[in-house]
C-alpha cells in the first residue's frame, strides 16, 4: 500500500450532537479508491497546556479526577480555549486558575494532536519561567491539588506508568 | 484549592450515541462540593500502538490521511482494539496490516491516556525488534504510506513541527 493517494472527500456531514465542550458528527467520505466509508468526528474547541518551571529543576503538576477514567490522574496544567480566545491567554489564564501562578516567560514549545482518529483536539503547548503568585484561582467545576516535582522524578514517574497523561509524555519531547 | 477531595460520582448516565467505533454518553455528576455538574464522555475501545525498529536506528513511520483534522500525519503505526482482543495480538496485527512486517521481539513499554477530559481512550505501547516481511496487509477503509525514518531525524521532525501525533511524541518517554 505504497505512494496511493490518501485524501478523502466529504459528502455530507450529520450533526449528532452539539454539547457543552464537544460536538459529534458523522461524515460520510469518498475514499481514494472511489469506495464510500463513515467517519466519526469529535469536534473540540482545542486546549492550552503549561510545562511551568518554578525552578530549573522543578516544575508544577496538577492531580485531577478524570471522570472518563474514574480516576485521579497526575498531569501538566491545561484547559480548554473558549470561543475565539488567544492561544497564550488562555493558557495564562489556565496556569493562574489551575495553580495561582502567573508567568514572566511564556514561550511557545509547539502543538500535538490528541488522538487524530476521532477528534481534531489540538493541544498548544508553552513553557512557562519565572513564576510569581497572582490571586488564586479555581473554575467552578474543577477540583485540583497542586504538586511541585522534580523534572527526575517526574520522568521516573513517567517510566514506571505513574503519569500516563498523554500530554504530560508528549510536552518532554518540545522541550 | 490544596488537598480536597476530589472524587465524582456519577448520578445518572444518557447515552447519546452508539456508533461503529466510539459511543457518546451524558452522565450527570457530584462534585466534591456537593454540587452538580455534567460530563460529556466518548467511549473507545482503546488502541495500541508500535514502535517498530527495522534497524538500531531506523524506525517504520506510516502516512495517513487524519478526517478529523482534514490532513495527512506521519505516525507511528497503530490501530484500534476489536471487541475482547488481546493487547499484544492486536499490536502484532496492526504492524502486519499497516506495515507488512512481523516481529519476532515485541516487549510492551507502557500506556497512555490519550485526552482524559473527554475520553475514557487508552493506547498501549509495544516496541518491535527482529522484523521480517509478511504476506502484506491493509484494511479495507485505511490507505497508508509506509515510510523508513531514522530515529534522529524523527526526534528533528518533532522539533521542527513537521510530527504532531500525540501517541508518535508520546512513546519516546517509554522507551
């Protein structure tokens, strides 16, 4: 199955379902052979993530429960864009709300796709440096523990399956 | 928000949609306040994952083209799990079906929860070593390039921007 060409077409599109933070469509495409198939898309606003230092070798995580999971997981700040907001704002919004902290530096380390198959979640990531504290935060919706780790320990935590956050893993490579 | 509880439990679940291969439900829930709120959950049937080494230094990389986000990603080859399948048989069959190869070495690396906020998705690592040809695969609905990239210059391809997948960041944590 090599150098054939890979785009499809949509032929029409249903909108099965439009929610708080995520819609789902169903499309139906035209594969590159002719042929038709279904695909079944996640539409999501995208989210801001935070690599935050508050020193060289120590950066901040936050302990969440998941409900998909219905677990607690371990992970790097994030948050969701909202409709039409600036990518960094947001996520100086989100580090502020998440952990208290507002950042001098904020550079932009790249962006990943979450789980191409399904969604087109990206998730823009920054590094954020010399941190001070602005008034705390909290969404209403999210209960949160605020951990400061070692970059070693986190990579530890990492290897032996302690932090299996996708975006947690995926942020060492931009660094 | 230091040290409070964080648990939620979930008062009522509406699926809002069963589909081929991902079903959407509604579940209302109780914070750790006491208050209510929703949660929008995509279930998956979880996937997995392979890094296939044809050489010390040279990995197998595969051309797809993405419908959610309407372009074409390089990827580590991976596919979704079928209904009581095992992990590892999977991974072997997806290596073959995308790839063509079969590996004698297959050691598992570890897991990922892809974007925990709204699916329950996990995708299990497998690295595979000691790859010879078999009879060629390909799944009726996936057109796929296979590509053989050095280790160096996919590491330069995240970099650089040109590598988005999540999972294709993700699994050099693991390794």
């Amino acid at each position: 199955m090599v150098n054939v060409k890979l785009f499809e077409e949509t032929l029409n599109e249903e909108k099965i379902y439009q929610g708080k933070f995520i819609n789902l469509v169903k499309q139906k495409v035209k594969l590159p052979d002719g042929k038709e198939s279904t695909r079944e898309i996640v539409r999501h606003p995208g989210a801001v993530a935070i690599l935050a230092f508050i020193d060289e070798d120590t950066i901040i995580m936050v302990e969440q429960f998941r409900k998909p999971l219905d677990r607690i997981l371990l992970e790097i700040p994030a948050g969701k864009l909202e409709k039409g907001e600036d990518i960094e704002k947001c996520g100086r919004r989100e580090l502020e709300e998440e952990t208290g902290y507002i950042a001098k530096d904020f550079t932009y380390l790249g962006k990943i796709a979450t789980t191409p198959g399904f969604t087109d979640e990206y998730i823009y990531f920054y590094k954020a440096e010399d941190l001070h504290k602005g008034k705390i935060g909290g969404d209403e919706d999210e209960f949160i523990n605020v951990k400061k780790i070692s970059l070693n320990k986190v990579k530890e935590m990492i290897k032996s399956g302690e932090i299996i956050d996708g975006k947690t893993l995926a942020v060492f490579m931009l660094m």
